[in-house]
C-alpha cells in the first residue's frame, strides 16, 4: 500500500473542506494510504509570498518539509500551488548545498533539518500511477463531454516540477478517460485561471473567466475538470458573479477526485457536490441516472 504525508495547505480546510473529503474517499477506495502531516503551516503561496520575500519563502516550505521527512513518507498535496512551492524549493535546496545548509542554520532554532529525503506529489499524479486500478474499480462511466482546465502551478515551472509537458500534457485528460469521458480540445485550455490577478483587483480577471468559459461552452463540453482548489474556487465562484454582473453560465466544475468519486459510486451527498455554487446536479442525473 502507498503511503503519503497529506499536506492540505490552508484553502481546502478553510474554504472547501468537502475537496478533502472527496480527495479522502478516492484514495482510500483505491488504497492509497494517507496521514495529515501534523504541525504543517502555509507552503507558503508560491506567487504573493515568493514575489515578497524569498527567503521567507524558502525557509517556510523547508519546514513543512523537514516534517515530512520526520514521517518518512513522501508529500502528497492537493492544491497544485501548494505543489508548486513544496516541490520547487525541494529541488532549489537540493540544487544549492551552499542555499541549504543556510535554510538548515535557521532550522534549527525550531529543532528542524531539510534532508532532501522525500518527494512531493501532487493527487493528480498519485491517481495517475494507479490508472489501472481506477479502471477496474469505476463501477458508473461518465459518458460526457469535459474540458479540462490543468492551470499554471501544476506543470511550471517544469523544470523543477516534471509533471507532465508544460506545452502538451495529458495526465489529466488520460485520467478523464479512465472513467468513461471524453476529454476535448478547445481554444484556451491552458490559459490561467487568474487566481493571482484576484489578489491585486477582482474585476481583472473577469475577462480571463469569460474567454474560457465561453471557449468551453462553444467546444460542446458538459463540464470543467480541475485539479486545483484555486482554479476551482474562479470557474465554481466566478461563473455566480459574473451572472451578477454581465454574463451568464451554468458549466458544472468538478475538482477531479469528486468526478472520480462519482464513478467510482459515492454519492452527491458524500462527495460534497451539494456545497458548489454552480449547480452540478443535473448533470449528474443526465449522466448517472
């Protein structure tokens, strides 16, 4: 059985606590065994806090892994920023003996050493390495049309993270497939979500959100599939305001656990669906009913 520290960072509890619950349920059916990294603070955010100070940066994400390493189990996260920081300073201190031994100086004023010992993973990739598994126990196929959203923080920077082709991936759309659906092209499908843009001015992103959601409504797709509770939280929260502002749409997001959940037969009310403020039910009975 593999094992994994699950860092869940600070949005999914604070915000989206039932993205853990539907991430829990997938990894326990498909025994991936999981234990909440105790004591673990912010990654921190690899745009605001990098951009600002670096160092701060750098000495926080070595702490959560220095923690990790006291487990012995590698990282497993489920927000692709959070991936994005653990991973990258990882590779930064490993790349840079002169770096790490200085993050090491200031560990220890908490009883803490960054090694280097275990890896980081993020859920997409720990459910892409047991693809033949999620085939063999999907019990409902979810005939539909998707368009997958991969976001920024998943895939780049790739030469540090080696997710996946920055400029073709295909994990998640292979992991789409697993279950039944079709994954499609579309105009737009690596174009960021603007999360970041949100913390300097909301109404900024407004434009990025309508260019993809109108790209997704004209390609045919029944719905979005992220991997990302950021991502999730523009597509899910953002189609309600933009409905209040100028423009409406009604395309269903799913973070992938919970689609994987549904066929793998939990239901809409274990899997959380009912807290989306995009209404995902009728989709769900078109296509599980």
């Amino acid at each position: 059985m593999t094992s994994y520290s699950l860092f869940l960072g600070c949005l999914i509890p604070l915000r989206f606590p039932f993205l853990e619950a539907s991430s829990r349920l997938v990894l326990d059916a498909l025994g991936v065994r999981c234990e909440v990294l105790e004591g673990a603070s912010c990654c921190p955010d690899p745009v605001g806090v990098q951009s600002v100070n670096f160092d701060v940066w750098l000495h926080l994400a070595a702490r959560n892994l220095a923690l990790a390493e006291e487990k012995e189990m590698d990282v497993l996260t489920l927000c692709s920023g959070c991936f994005e920081t653990l991973k990258t300073a990882r590779e930064i201190l490993l790349r840079n003996p002169d770096l790490m031994d200085k993050v090491n100086e200031a560990l220890k004023l908490v009883d803490r050493e960054f090694k280097g010992s275990v890896d980081v993973v993020h859920i997409v990739e720990a459910l892409y390495r047991v693809m033949d598994k999620i085939k063999g126990m999907a019990s409902t196929e979810i005939d539909a049309n998707v368009a997958v959203h991969y976001g920024c923080h998943l895939l780049r920077p790739s030469e540090y993270l080696r997710f996946d082709d920055p400029n073709n991936p295909t994990k998640m759309d292979e992991l789409v497939e697993a279950i039944g659906a079709r994954s499609l092209d579309y105009n737009y499908k690596h174009l960021c979500c603007g999360a970041a843009v949100s913390n300097i001015k909301r109404e900024l992103v407004y434009p990025y959100l309508k260019w993809k959601l109108n790209s997704v409504a004209r390609s045919g797709a029944e719905c979005m599939v992220v991997a990302c509770p950021f991502c999730f939280m523009q597509y899910d929260i953002g189609q309600v305001e933009l409905g209040r502002k100028e423009e409406a749409f009604n395309i269903p997001v799913f973070y992938y656990p919970e689609m994987l959940g549904l066929a793998l037969g939990y239901s809409y009310r274990e899997l959380g669906l009912q807290m989306h403020k995009t209404n995902v039910s009728q989709f769900i009975k078109k296509h599980l009913f």
